[in-house]
C-alpha cells in the first residue's frame, strides 16, 4: 500500500508558522500555491467534459496526470531543494523547522499523487464530508437505540454517497424502495 498525502496539511503547518518566521513560511506557502493553481487549471478542463461518461472522465484522469508531471513536478523538485537548502538555517523546534521536518521525510508521499491524474493533492472532499458525520455523531448520540443508530448510519452513507455522486438522493432511493419487493432472497 502507497501513502498518498495531504498538501492541505503540509501548508497548514506553514501557514501556522508565518508569524514566527515569516520569510521562510511564506516563501514555502507560495511553493504550495503553485501547486495549486496547477490543481485549478487541471479542474478546470473537467468542465468541458461529462464526469459521467467512463471515457472522458479516464481521458480527464490521463491529461490531469500529464499537466502535473510537466508543471506540478518541477515545482516540487523547486520546493524539495528550497527545503534541503534552508532546513540549516532554521532551528529543529522552530514552527517552520516543524513544518520542514514534517514534510521531508514524507516527501515520497507528498509527490504521490503527481503519479495517477484520479489522486487529489489533498484529502479536503473527504475531510469535508466527514464533518458532517462527526457534528451528526454529537447531535445524535440519543438515538434511542443501537439499531436506530444503525439504520440512520446506513441512510446517511446512501445520501452521502447520492451527493458525492451527483444523484437525486430521493430519486435514488425511492427507485431503491421500488425495486426491493421484486428482489428474490
């Protein structure tokens, strides 16, 4: 198994470190931004095509993969020796030799997802989505019973998965409702 990680992360640790060291933060969070804007421009040759269509969304993939190998890998070979060369000059337990130290040692799996135009340069979708799983968690820990909180698990996966997929979530599941007297056990 191959770690993919998350830049959001990383820049996150830069951002946090800019009022202590700002030369060096926000130097490394324009790398970061670079990154980025690559990510936009990859996006953004997705809204000329259907997501919904096998062949174009693999063609979406494979160009999305060939930008960030000829702009996204340069910028991270940049931002590798930025990191190399200035790691000296700041102490170890310095917010920006925190964040230095977090990332170098990682890096592997920082540049992963450079390799497969379907990996994401952060996990931010995903972080999104689950919030609303761990708000709801607080929200609805009286349930009433254990199969009651496993029913409401099961409805919210199907909505969030509806949502994550562009599909009507009632369209869905009426359709889904439909279809159960028919099935054979």
């Amino acid at each position: 198994m191959k770690q993919v990680l998350c830049w959001a992360h990383a820049r996150r640790k830069f951002f946090e470190a800019r009022t202590a060291q700002p030369t060096h933060a926000h130097a490394a969070l324009a790398f970061i931004s670079r990154l980025y804007r690559v990510e936009r421009e990859a996006k953004s040759l997705a809204e000329t095509i259907d997501l919904c269509d096998r062949e174009a969304r693999r063609e979406w993939y494979a160009r999305s993969g060939r930008l960030r190998e000829e702009k996204s890998l340069p910028i991270l070979k940049q931002f590798r020796a930025w990191i190399e060369a200035n790691q000296l000059q700041v102490l170890p337990k310095s917010p920006v030799g925190e964040a230095m130290t977090y990332v170098l040692p990682r890096w592997e799996g920082f540049v992963r997802y450079c390799e497969n135009g379907m990996l994401s340069i952060d996990n931010n979708l995903s972080e999104r989505t689950l919030r609303l799983c761990a708000i709801g968690r607080k929200n609805w820990m009286f349930l009433g019973s254990d199969r009651g909180g496993k029913a409401a698990a099961v409805h919210y996966t199907l909505m969030a998965s509806c949502k994550a997929n562009t599909v009507e979530p009632f369209a869905y599941i009426r359709d889904v409702l439909d279809r159960l007297p028919d099935l054979k056990q």
